[in-house]
C-alpha cells in the first residue's frame, strides 16, 4: 500500500506550473494598474471654451503722490509729547492708565468680515458687531442676526468682550434728524433703554457702542442727556458706554463726551473720502495732528484711538467727488490687473497707485499695513494701548502680524514684509463652467527701518494673488438643457421625443446602475446628439 497523497506529484511539474501561474497573475495586476494610472494623467487638456471678459485692460500710471515732504518726524515727536507731556511715554504707566486693548469692528452684512473674524476672534480683547440701528420718526430698531457671527464668538476659547454697535443708519444712509427728534424727547430715549437693556443682557454683552452720525449741532446736549442716562442703566451691571467720535469736527465737545461715557473712539481716519478730492486716506502727520487735538482734556484711560484699512479709488471726476470703496486686497487685484504695485510715499506714510481702464483714469490710495505700523509707533510713544480696527473684511492680511493680543508690543518693521494673499477669489469671465486657473500666491514687500524703529520707506517687490477662477461657456440667450439620474425606461424615451421634435439638445447625467440595464436608451442619446455624464454609480 502507498503511503503517498493521493494527489502527490513526484516531478515537481504541478508545483512549478502553480508558481508560474501565481506569477504571471500578479503580473498582469501589477501592469493593469499601471496602465490605469497612466491613462489617469494622460488625459488631454480641453482646450478653454471662449471667455467673455468682465472689463477692459488695466495699465499702471505713475503713483500720486501726497505732497511737498515735510519735516514729519519732528512733527510726530511734538504731537506725542502734546498727549502726556512726554514724547517716550509707556503704554500704561504715566499716562493715567490708558490699556494694552486690541478691538474691532465687525460688519456682519460683508461675508468677508465674517471670514476674517472666524480667522482672528483670538487675538480680539473687544469686538463691536454692528447688530443693531434705529431709524425714522418712530425711531423704529432694526437688529442684524449674524447667526454665523454669534456661532464664531460661541466657539472662542477666548471670547472677547462684545459691545453691540447701534447706528442711526441703514443701507448707508444716516438719519440724523431722525435721532435728534428721539434724543429731544425723554419718554422715547427711555423707551429705547428699555429695548436695548433685555437686548444686551441675551446676548452676554459687555456694554454698548454708540455711534450715531450726521447729527445737527442742536441735538449734542440732548445726546449727552442720553448717554448719561444709559451709564445710569449701566452702572449696576458694570457695562461699558462708549461713542464714535470724529476727530476733526469742532461740533463735538469731547471733554463734555468723556464726562457721560467710558470710552471715547476718535476715528482717525478719512483725511480724504470719496466725496471729496483724491488724497491720502490718514496721512501720518494728519493723523497725530487730530489725535493730539481731539484728546486733549479727554482723560487717557478713556481714549480709544480706530485706524482704518482699506482703500478708496478715485476716477473720472474725482475732483468733484467720485471714488469707491475697496478693501485692501481689492486694492491689490486692481495694482496687479494694470501691471504696477502701490508706492510707499514718504510725505504722507500711505500708499498709492494709479492706472487707467477704458480710458478712465484711476487714482488709488490705501490704508495698509504699513500705515498701521507707523500709527501704532506714535501711539505706543504717546502712550496709548488702546486701538481699534475698522473694520474685519476690509483689513490687510499682514496687519495681524503686527497687531492683536499677541502682539501687545509693535514687533521689528519686516514683520510685515510677508503679504498674505487672503481669501478674495478673482473671478474672470462669465459663464457657468468654472476652472481654477491659479492658486494663491504671497506677495512680498521690503519694509524699510528708520532710525526711531518706525517705516521710513516700503519697496513692493511682488504683489499677492488670491484663488484665480475662468468662468466660460457664456452665451446670450441660450440655456443648457440637462436631466439628472437616468435612464429611466418610463420617462427617458418620453423626454427624448419630445426633445427630438422640438429639435433641442440636452445633456443627460446618468448614473452607472440605470446606464447598465438601459443601454438602449443611451445608444438613442448618442445617436439623436445629446451629451451623456456620469453621476456615479449608485
């Protein structure tokens, strides 16, 4: 008897043919997915459908500038030294306490501000969301939800303190009759109060912001009658009151402001508005000129002192009053549109830029980072902790480098050398057929010291680039005609009569389970002209 198995092969042959079988199978899987990776990255370029620009080229013209140069540094050493009696003053200590505070303004009707504070809530000690306005002769309240908003700061690790901003404005238009009728009569200030109060508490405010514009100079001491009496409300829930307040208006008496408020916001900024001629936006000197003027007799821990960052463009006729509002990084598509980058002017500390577009001609003024670097040096020389930005959304990216909680001291000038690109997305073309056509890019800029550690100069050597989006496909007055999910054997055939009469084309997004047991109906798709696309398997 055998004490071999049954199926034992003495010659090995079985064995060796397994082997080469296993082999030439792992093989054939092994040069399967190459050959489906290849054909993955051979895949041919379309070539891009026809692309309806959105406007005209841009081409750079020489930068405007701000003026005949001055002796600015000793202008700024002179208008310091007016704040505190001392030129080299320190934040918080003999200045009669004036905080270390880095505020914003938030604009919950812009996604952009939205963005941005979603990026830098952690560096904010206050926030001012503009929630809340009150307009007309029924002083009628209209309160902004900003639930995206709400659910940034909800999830702060560090929540800053919130200070609900009430305007009398809505869509950009100031009432300010309308708040000088209700500041006159006392039953509607202390309605309004009554309003406010259960409003603030709901949403574990810390207090109010005020700021209420265009006011005729009959309703000031009626708005300080009202300001005291919402510090009275206040005053056993520790919340703070604080007001908006120009910086180069003598209507405004801000001694008597300060003796009814907490804080006192001087908004240093709009040397040059739309409205009005082209010009820098806050020139350095202008800028330490109002700010020592207006606090003078305001006492120091009162004072907040709002620079801006954003841009203003100014065209045809801009002499009489014709500009637009842009922020920073809007400024900056349009710089590198025209080809040219923005131009550090020495005499103002703002940058500029100007081009031309369909034979208009642009004028272009910005509040940047740099600017923000030499205002927050005068500041901290004179002093003064407290600042505030307006506004989130509009702000230059690389300001965050230099300012916020992290930043209680102005760090080395090349700090801001880094451009961010942001997260604007530059979308050429029309049509509905969307292609990522470049991926953001960081500018650079040479951030040039003076012996004071402030800016005496900025080179912009390269200019940032967001997302670059080529919308195509656009064509007037015509539809693209598509049905989703098919083949269906009830309806398809239907669909596919009734286009085959009315002679019109249409795309068919199917999917792989219905193309399988339908192939009839997809040969019918073909053959009749129409488009066939995949919507997955399932």
């Amino acid at each position: 008897m055998s004490l071999n198995p049954v199926f034992y092969d003495a010659s090995g042959r079985r064995r060796r043919r397994f082997t080469f079988g296993v082999a030439a199978f792992i093989a054939l899987l092994l040069l399967s997915i190459a050959v489906f990776a290849v054909s993955i990255g051979a895949v041919p370029t379309a070539p891009l459908l026809p692309i309806e620009p959105e406007h005209p080229a841009l081409h750079k013209l020489p930068a405007p500038r701000g003026g005949i140069l001055r002796e600015t540094r000793r202008d700024l050493n002179y208008y310091a030294k007016q704040l505190f009696g001392t030129s080299a003053a320190k934040p918080g200590a003999g200045n009669g306490g004036n905080p270390a505070l880095a505020i914003a303004f938030h604009a919950p009707w812009d996604e952009a501000s939205t963005a941005s504070l979603a990026r830098h809530v952690e560096q904010l000690d206050w926030l001012i969301p503009g929630w809340v306005s009150i307009t007309g002769k029924d002083h009628h309240i209209t309160v902004f939800r900003d639930q995206a908003g709400r659910d940034i700061l909800n999830k702060a690790v560090h929540r800053p303190m919130i200070l609900p901003m009430v305007q009398n404005a809505v869509d950009g238009n100031w009432d300010g009759a309308g708040s000088a009728a209700m500041f006159a009569d006392p039953k509607a200030r202390a309605a309004f109060l009554d309003k406010l109060v259960p409003f603030l508490s709901a949403n574990h405010a810390g207090g109010v912001f005020y700021d209420f514009e265009d006011l005729p100079v009959s309703a000031q001491p009626n708005y300080r009658a009202f300001l005291a009496e919402t510090r009275a409300r206040f005053a056993p829930r520790g919340w703070v009151v604080a007001i908006a307040a120009p910086v180069a208006n003598p209507d405004w008496n801000l001694p008597a402001y300060a003796k009814v408020t907490d804080k006192v916001f001087l908004m240093a900024y709009d040397e040059h508005e739309t409205g009005g001629a082209p010009g820098p936006i806050a020139s350095q000197r202008w800028f330490a000129r109002m700010v020592a003027d207006a606090a003078r007799g305001i006492p120091p821990a009162k004072l907040v002192v709002a620079i801006g960052s954003y841009a203003y463009d100014w065209h045809a006729g801009a002499e009489s009053g014709n500009g637009d509002a842009l922020d920073v990084e809007e400024a900056w598509q349009a710089a590198a549109d025209s080809g040219t980058v923005p131009t550090f002017d020495k005499t103002s500390g703002n940058s500029s830029f100007a081009y031309s577009e369909g034979g208009v001609q642009h004028q272009v003024w910005l509040l940047d980072a740099a600017s923000a670097y030499n205002q927050i040096a005068f500041l901290q020389k004179a002093g003064l902790g407290s600042v505030a930005l307006w506004r989130l959304g509009s702000e230059d990216p690389g300001l965050w480098s230099i300012w916020g909680r992290d930043h209680r001291k102005l760090p080395i000038p090349d700090a801001i050398d880094n451009m961010p690109a942001g997260t604007n997305v530059d979308i050429e073309g029309s049509g509905e057929i969307l292609k990522i056509a470049a991926e953001p890019v960081t500018g650079i800029r040479d951030a040039v010291p003076a012996k004071d550690g402030t800016l005496a100069d900025v080179v912009f050597t390269r200019m940032p680039s967001p997302y670059v989006v080529v919308r195509t496909g656009y064509r007037p007055k015509q539809l693209a005609l598509t049905f989703d999910d098919g083949p269906d054997p009830e309806w398809t055939p239907q669909i596919l009569d009734v286009l085959k009469r009315e002679r019109v084309p249409a795309t068919f997004f199917v999917i792989g389970e219905n193309a399988l047991t339908e192939r009839p109906l997809l040969q019918r798709m073909v053959d009749e002209g129409h488009e066939i696309g995949s919507h997955t398997y399932t």
